[in-house]
C-alpha cells in the first residue's frame, strides 16, 4: 500500500475527530474553561497535534465555530409556509447536532468572547438575515419591509436559541416546538 495516500486520509480524519472534540467542549463548557489538553483527550490525539493542525486553542476555535446553513431548501416554496419550512430547520438542526453544533458553540462564546459576539454577528447577517431580506423582496415586499420582517424573524430566532440552547432549557417535544416556532414566525412575516 502506498502509504502517502494513506497518510492524507488518516490527517483528515483526525483532524476531524479533533473538531468533532472542540466543538462538543466549547459547547458543554465555553472557550475559557476548554483545554487543548481536555480537546485532545477527548478526540485521543497527542496536544502537539491540536498546535501543528489548528495553531492552538484561537485557531481551534476558529475552526470549531465554522458554520454555513443551507437556507435553499427551506426558502423554496410559497410565503405561506415559510414559517413552518424556517421552524423545521431549526429545530431538527438544533435536535439532530445537540453539542457538536459549530453554531451552538459561537452562540455559547459570543458572551465571553468579544470576537465570537462579532463572529457571530457576521454570521447571523450573512448567512440569516440577508439572505431572508432576499427571499422576502422576492415575495413582493418593499426593501424597507422585507429588511424589517427580516429582524424580526432573526430577533425572536436567536432569542429562542439562547433560552433553550445556551441557557439549556428543555426543548420540550419538537412538534410543538416546530409548531410553535412555524406560528409565530408567520406571523412575523405576514402580520400588517
């Protein structure tokens, strides 16, 4: 066997299995109380690795609270049903990563960390809000409407999220969290 293929293949699936580590401490714990020593331990790997892949803990880090949502399949369909289509994703994302979830874990240290809050800020603008004002202008709105309702969706998601998710309170059953979610989003996006 040709071992300089195997080698890529083994670096990336540590490295992974690193991230994997990272993202499940920064979430349970936060940035300040993780440990390079806690992340490599719990992924099985040598400290040394966490510094040669990742710099050390910032980089770590960085890397841990990379995040993109795919908002594609949740925008295409009617204004109508927006809401619930908005309400599904979030919820099964927030069911189906629990503490791996690189946006839990920037959510958990925007409050510790002033480049997480901005990180976290940018990220919510680029990746959520726009790309909602966006879809909402497509539905016939005026700028200065779609951009409102847009907050607002992103306002109400992203206290939501810090209730149940960073202050871990019982997400309770998902279909009434769905159901619930999908209401007043529409409600957001439809009221006069």
């Amino acid at each position: 066997m040709d071992t300089s293929t195997a080698r890529p293949k083994d670096a990336s699936r540590t490295r992974e299995r690193i991230l994997a580590a990272a993202r499940r401490e920064f979430a349970r714990v936060g940035f300040a109380r993780t440990t390079v020593r806690a992340v490599a331990a719990a992924a099985e790997v040598s400290p040394n690795l966490i510094t040669r892949y990742f710099g050390g803990k910032d980089g770590l880090f960085v890397a841990a609270t990379e995040v993109r949502l795919d908002l594609d399949r949740v925008f295409d369909g009617p204004r109508e049903s927006l809401g619930r289509r908005l309400a599904e994703g979030i919820v099964d994302r927030w069911t189906g990563m629990e503490g791996e979830d690189p946006l839990l874990v920037l959510l958990r240290a925007a409050g510790e960390r002033g480049e997480a809050a901005e990180a976290l800020a940018t990220f919510l603008d680029r990746e959520s809000l726009e790309p909602l004002r966006q879809r909402l202008r497509r539905y016939g709105m005026t700028e200065r409407e779609a951009l409102a309702r847009a907050r607002a969706v992103d306002v109400f998601v992203l206290g939501v999220s810090a209730r149940l998710r960073v202050l871990r309170d019982d997400l309770g059953d998902p279909q009434e969290l769905k159901d619930w979610i999908a209401d007043t989003v529409q409600r957001l996006l439809d009221a006069p």
